[in-house]
C-alpha cells in the first residue's frame, strides 16, 4: 500500500488497517516457521506497510501536539 493512500484514511481507519496487517504479520511468522510460507516477499511488504502506518501515526501526533 503507498503512502499517499494511507494519508487519505482517518485515524481509526488507520489502526484499523495496523491490526489487519499486525494479524497478516503474525500468520506470515507462523507459515515461516512450519516452512509453509511461499513467498518471503509478501512478509517484508507487510512489515513496511505497518513501518509506514506507524510514521504516519507519528507525523499526526507531532502535528496536533504543535498547535
């Protein structure tokens, strides 16, 4: 997911979309560890999704704490 779509959601969309992914993550860990995980790339793309939900986090409560 880019950032720029990310931008558009509200706040609780947005830790709404960090659960799922966190739930991904968790079931992509699992597969890797029984060997049943097809694809390395789908657990890294899911880790930089939730790295940039989290910098968006960040960047909004930098902003409100500013004024």
């Amino acid at each position: 997911m880019q950032a720029k779509e990310l931008r558009d959601l509200s706040d609780v969309e947005l830790e709404v979309k960090e659960r799922e992914l966190q739930e991904a993550l968790f079931r992509f860990r699992l597969r890797r560890g029984t060997n049943q995980l097809e694809s390395q790339a789908a657990l890294i793309q899911t880790r930089r999704d939730i790295a940039r939900i989290k910098t968006i986090q960040a960047e909004r409560s930098r902003a409100a704490a500013r004024g």
